[in-house]
C-alpha cells in the first residue's frame, strides 16, 4: 500500500517546523554515498572524506523558472475573509523553501502591511520557545517518548523494526540509540531528513519570514501551539503511528515538495488538494490519520479565525497550505459559516516587471 508522497512530505515539514533548525547561513553538503551535513562549513575530515557542497538550484543543466507568472494575473494562496465589523486576511502557507521563494507576491505583503496582528499555528520565534521551554520539553517528552521501561520494539512487526534499524544505520546511527522513540517521532525524523536533502529549511518557510518580521513590532496570536501540535500525537494509536513510519521507510523520496510550492505560488488549491488529499479515499489506513493531523484541527483553526472576526483589528492569518483546501478545510468552513470569502488575486504588468518573483501591482 502506497503512502501519498505529499502527504509524506508533510510530516517531515511539521517536524521541521516545529523542532531545531539549521541556521539561515547552513549550507547543505553531500557525501559520497549520499550522506548529508548541515552546517556553516565543512570539517576538514568532512572535505577529506570527500563531501561537497549541495545546491539544487545550482545543479548543471537545471533551469531555474521564475516562482510567479510574469505576465497576465494569478490567483494567491490568500483569502480576504469579511465580517461586519473587520478584515482577516488568511494565507496558506509552505512551512519549509528556499531563498529562492523571496520577495513574496505584493498582495501578500500588503496584507501584512494592512494587518495589526499575525496569527501562527505555533509560534517558534525562539524568544518565545524559551520563554515556555517548561511546556514544551513536558509535551515532547509526554508524546515523544516511551515510559521509562518501554521501547520502539514492543509496539511495532519485526518487519518495520527491520527496515528502521537499517535506514537509521545508513544515517549513521541505529535503532538502539533512539529505541526510546515513539514511531510517529522518527517518522518524522526520516521525513525532516529527507526535505533537508532537497535544499529546503524552515529558516525560509513563510511562517518564519512573517514571525521574524513581526517580533516586536506586531502582535503575534497562536491559533495551536507548539505543545499542542506536539500533544496531539499522544492520540495516534500504536498502528497509526506504525503506519505513518512503514510507509516513510518503503517511499523513494522525490521533488513532491517543489510541486508544493508551485501549486502554492499561482494559488492552485486543486492542486494542492490532489497533491495532499488524493489518495486518501483509495486507503482506508490513512482516513483516521488525515483526519487528526487536519480536518480536527481545521475546526479548531476555524473558530479561532471566527474570534478574530468578531473583533475590529485587521489580522493576517498564517497556516499551512493544507488547511485550506477542499471541503473541509478552513476556507470552506468559513463560507459555510457565511462570512465573505475571496482569493486575493495580483495582476502584473509586463512592461513594469523588473524581476522572475516581482509582480508589481496587485487587485
């Protein structure tokens, strides 16, 4: 049974998003067998080893396009949503990029220049992860790890203990150092590793981009937090979380996230929804996963969205772009509820363009 690759790639991006992070300067390095280090440089036992600097934008041959159309008009991954007494302004966002994905799309700017306040599914500025390291460490430690006297082994077939072991082994490690893990955690370890390797931070991510711009000049809300995004995995069962790293383990790994962000840079929900959502209904194992790791969570997203329309200030609403889309997801809960919907559009003038991501007036 095949695990959508997108849906894969989103574990790693929430792990990404919500743990340690290579520093904005790291450079990403290869090893001859394709092992990686991150860092601002290379060891020198590192480069005798043979290790090299990787840049999937810079691989000969590869033709960089440009992020936004550069001509006509093109849908945002962002909603206007009015109520009688204000404006909330909702983005989708891609939590992991790449510098190549700046300057954003004008009318997203603009609605963060409109907005009074930014609203985040966890704030990770790292001034306020120290401020709650209490809370934090208690949620990874309750959700993460097994009590004292459990292990991976006892809770998942010797066929996925197997594969573990050795794909951990060919990062460099074993299963015996990290036994301690529940499988959703290492999961998710896996996946992190895998988005890293194409290049992709979440130093870069649009979460970060608007957190770093607003500390100490906006206010910043939490629509979740960390330790609930973390908490909420205490409530996948042994075979859900089995199932989530069976599948990462036997999946090739590929480009998914750079149709991700394609999808997201022209606003394409269908896209986006075919890339995250098709093949749920064809997997039954993967129903109760989806429907914890989103459709639960975008009711709860939904009504914190709804308090901030029933106030007067302007907020500019940031979650990931998975959220949005289909049925279920916060944009089409919020028309449901009759609240005022659209999709921001930007119209580019060609003659005034000046850049492959610079659009240059916005409807």
């Amino acid at each position: 049974m095949r695990l959508k690759r997108a849906f894969r790639v989103f574990l790693g991006i929430l792990f990404l998003s919500l743990l340690t992070a290579p520093a904005r300067g790291a450079r990403i390095y290869e090893g001859p067998n394709g092992e990686i280090y991150m860092g601002d440089y290379l060891p020198r036992e590192l480069k005798e080893q043979g290790y090299v600097p990787r840049s999937p934008d810079e691989e000969p041959g590869r033709k960089k396009e440009p992020l936004y159309p550069r001509e006509g008009s093109y849908k945002n991954f962002l909603w206007k949503v009015q109520s009688r007494t204000t404006t909330v302004y909702v983005l989708g966002s891609i939590h992991v990029a790449k510098p190549g994905m700046y300057p954003l799309s004008p009318s997203i700017e603009e609605a963060y220049r409109k907005s009074g306040a930014i609203a985040v599914e966890a704030n990770i500025n790292m001034s306020h992860m120290i401020r709650n390291t209490s809370g934090i460490q208690k949620a990874f430690i309750d959700s993460a790890l097994y009590p004292e006297g459990d292990i991976i082994n006892n809770h998942i077939s010797r066929k996925t203990y197997g594969l573990l072991d050795s794909r951990l082994r060919q990062m460099g490690t074993s299963l015996e150092n990290m036994k301690s893990f529940r499988p959703w955690f290492l999961s998710m370890v896996l996946e992190g590793a895998g988005v890293a390797r194409q290049g992709y931070s979440p130093e870069e991510g649009i979460d970060k981009y608007f957190l770093r711009k607003a500390e100490g000049r906006k206010k910043i809300l939490e629509l979740e937090g960390i330790d609930f995004q973390i908490e909420m995995f205490k409530r996948f069962t042994d075979k859900e979380q089995e199932t989530m790293l069976l599948y990462t383990l036997q999946a090739r790994e590929d480009s998914q996230v750079d149709d991700m962000v394609r999808a997201w840079a022209r606003g394409d929900t269908r896209k986006m929804e075919e890339l995250i959502f098709g093949d749920m209904q064809k997997d039954p194992e993967l129903k109760p996963i989806f429907e914890k790791l989103f459709f639960e969570r975008n009711r709860g997203m939904a009504r914190k969205i709804e308090g901030y329309l029933a106030g007067k200030e302007s907020i500019l609403v940031i979650a990931g772009a998975g959220h949005m889309v289909g049925k279920r997801g916060i944009i089409q809960i919020l028309r449901d509820k009759g609240y005022k919907v659209e999709q921001v559009t930007t119209v580019v003038k060609p003659a005034q363009a000046q850049g492959a991501n610079q659009p240059v007036s916005v409807n």
